[in-house]
C-alpha cells in the first residue's frame, strides 16, 4: 500500500505548478452572494490577498496599487463545493471494456487518468470536494498533490477505500462476477464490529481524512438488491464509534429504508443516495441533523449511459428500481427541512458537469438561494471546513467563482461558470464571459 501510494504522488509531480499569489486583488462584479443570509448584495466587492479574503462589499478599503479584475454582469460567490465525488473513475463509450480497463491498468495509470479530471472539476467551479471511495490511495496521494501545488485540482477531503461487508456493493472484487473478471476482496471489506473497527483505523492510518461505509446495495454493482442493508447495527455503531473517536466523519451510502436507518441510528454524520426511505428514516434524519446528499444528478448521468446502451441490464433493472421513488423522497426530505448539502456522484457521469445538480435540487422544491447554500455554507458545515470556507469573509480563504446574471433568477447560471479563483489564485478567467440565460 505504501509503495502505490508513494508511486502515485511520484507520477504526480510531473504535473505543473500553480503559481503563488503575490499581490492585492480587488474583485468586482455587479452582485455578490452572501451564503450566510442567501442573499444578493449590489455591488459585489472582495478584496483578497495572501490567498485569503480581507474585504468585502464596497466599502472595504483596496490598498494603493492594487489589481483590480473586472467581471461585469455577473456574480461573485464562494468556491463551490461537491460532498461527493469519485476523482479516479469515470465512465467510457463501453462499459465492458471499462471493466476489462479497470483491472489491467496499472496503478500509476490509473493515477495519471485523475489529472483531467480533477482540472475540469476545479474549472466548473468546485474548489473543494470530498472523494467518497478511491482504491489503492489513489486520492490520497492526488489529495496530496494538489496540496502542495503540483497538480491543478480542487481541494479534496479523500475516504480512501470505501467499508463494505463481503459480497457487499462496495466490494468491488465481486461487483462484476458474472462472467468477466473477479478478484480478491477489496480493502475495505471487513465482517463484524471488530474487524471493521481495524479498517476504520488501518484507512485512517494510510492518511483518509473520512471514513464512507456502504450501509446497502448500491445501483451500480451486480450483487445485491439495491434496497438490502449490507451491515448489522452493532456494525455501523463500532464503525461510527470508531472514526467519531479519531475525530473523523462518516458518511454512509444508502439506498434501502432500513439500512439508512441503521445507519442514521449509529449517528453517520451523511446519508448519502437516500432513494428507497421512508418517513421514519427522514424524521430520523431531522431529529439528528443527518445531513442529506441526495446526488440527484448522479441518476440522470447514469440514465444517460442505460439510454446509450452503456449500461449492464441488471443495471438499467435497479436504476428503474430506485426512479421511480427518488425525486419523492428528495421533495419529501426538503418539505420536512432534512439538512440538504452538495453532492454528485460525480465519476458515475463524466466529470465537469457537478452544477447540474442545482436545477434538480430547484426543481424538487429547494429555493435557488438554498440551492447555493447547500454547495457552500452547508457544503462547509458537513465537510468540517467552516473554519475557512463556505463564505466569503475577511480571514477566510479565497475561493471566489463568479457566474453570468444572477443565479437567483435561473439557477442554471451555475453551469456557466467563467472565474474561478482557489486561494487567491486565478485559475480560469474567460475573457468573454458567457451570456446570462434566459430566467425560466
């Protein structure tokens, strides 16, 4: 594990270096979103420099000799942020040949293939991610990477190698049984309290800042029922107890009604998917302040693959199994006030397309304003980072996006995203910003 490890970072270090910000940069926009209050303000000011934010709003005093950079007709927010994300996998033309791939590819190709993908998702905005499932440390060591600036990325809270019981969704040495390829258990696999309690602490000693557990059957592996829960209750509670006791979080994949309330029980800090719940695992939810990351878009992406024949039919069979009740519970959970953040699944569809997800939070009855919010301030909430980001602040970092018009008007401008800026530094700035669309 260790030599995979050092290996990835190795290759990684052939990436190029993103440059330091060396000075005082005035933002201007002709609005700012306030994450705090959900708010609009006229005109949009942040002042930033030495990579945080020292002022905001047009009263902030700007130091002589400051840069000033013009965006015009748009909308300055903070750095968006995915809760869930899988940076070192995504989705080919062929999905036998995906499967063939992911077994013969070495390990410092698979790392390579991350590069582009962590750059697109930076690029449509999202400064901060949490992976929530990567083998062989592979977002560790790309974590790692862009922390030091050699890699082009967002920032990443990494889980490393996802919990599963034996034979469960997240165990992906049996995940493809029939007929192509199988191979031995996966390494987060463990059976019983004490056994998972030492995967808990082996992922958190190989440097995972999380732990994810999968907590049911899942859409796409091939076996199990998307609805069975896959662990006991005294093996959530020792998973739980366990990473809570190293003072990190947990966030639990979940389909099915009674593995979501398992493990919203032993007091998962996410429930992640959520599709198949039922009234008693949402009031859960609101009594504990679970937070919800619905990955609404995750279910169109791999809708889009079924329709494109890309898509095993065990698959398409499960996917028509959760459809048909997801976008109920999503409007349930938010008519009842669940805790809503960001999330994805990102790398079940291609990567770079994470702000769709914000006109399909809108559309199941989300206001736009808490739409953002979910991808900010919540975003930071669940995510532990508070502290620095989440809204734009003076001694927070600055990750500032802007996007055209005003996204309380049509949500979907977050899918025209044209500044992005990590850290005080500028990593995509569009000269010709794309046109507002057309409020709908």
């Amino acid at each position: 594990m260790r030599r995979a490890l050092l290996l990835g970072s190795l290759l990684l270090s052939l990436s190029s270096l993103a440059a330091e910000p060396t000075e005082v940069q005035v933002l201007k926009a002709a609005r700012l979103f306030d994450a705090k209050t959900g708010k609009v303000f006229t005109p949009g000011v942040v002042v930033v420099a030495e990579g945080k934010v020292v002022g905001v709003g047009p009263k902030a005093p700007i130091p002589e000799g400051a840069k000033v950079v013009e965006l015009g007709d748009a909308t300055l927010l903070p750095g968006f942020m995915d809760a869930h994300t899988h940076l070192t996998v995504e989705p080919g033309p062929d999905w036998r040949k995906d499967v063939i791939d992911s077994f013969q590819r070495t390990i410092p190709e698979q790392t390579l293939d991350t590069l582009p993908w962590a750059r697109v998702t930076l690029m449509a905005g999202f400064t901060t991610v949490r992976n929530l499932g990567a083998e062989d440390f592979i977002d560790v060591g790309l974590r790692n990477a862009i922390a030091r600036g050699i890699v082009v990325g967002p920032r990443i809270l990494a889980a490393s190698s996802s919990l599963s019981s034996t034979g469960g969704h997240c165990d992906y040495g049996n995940s493809w049984r029939k007929g192509l390829l199988a191979h031995d258990a996966s390494p987060g696999v463990a059976d019983g309290p004490d056994a998972l309690r030492a995967r808990v602490r082996e992922t958190l000693k190989y440097g995972a800042d999380l732990i994810k557990v999968c907590a049911t059957g899942g859409v796409m592996s091939f076996n199990a029922e998307v609805d069975a829960p896959q662990f006991t209750q005294a093996e959530l509670d020792a998973v739980v107890d366990e990473a809570h006791a190293h003072r990190r979080k947990v966030a639990a994949h979940a389909h099915g009604a009674e593995g979501a309330k398992r493990a919203i029980r032993a007091g998962v800090d996410s429930l992640e998917h959520g599709t198949l719940m039922d009234d008693e695992a949402l009031e859960l939810m609101k009594r504990k302040g679970t937070w919800y990351v619905p990955t609404a878009f995750a279910f169109h992406g791999v809708k889009e693959l079924a329709d494109k024949g890309n898509l095993p039919p065990d698959n398409v069979l499960k996917l028509k199994a959760v459809d048909v009740r997801r976008e109920q519970v999503l409007r349930k959970a938010i008519a009842m006030g669940v805790r809503i953040a960001f999330g994805t699944d990102a790398g079940v569809f291609v990567h770079g397309r994470n702000a769709e997800e914000f006109a399909l939070l809108v559309q199941a009855g989300l206001p736009p304003a808490e739409a953002l919010r979910a991808a900010t301030v919540n975003a930071a909430e669940l995510l532990g980072v508070s502290d620095k980001l989440g809204t734009l602040e003076p001694g927070k970092l600055a990750d500032v996006v802007a996007v055209p018009g005003n996204p309380l008007q049509d949500i979907r401008a977050t899918q025209k995203v044209f500044f992005v800026m990590k850290e005080g530094v500028i990593h995509r700035h569009d000269t010709a910003p794309p046109s507002p669309a057309p409020a709908r």
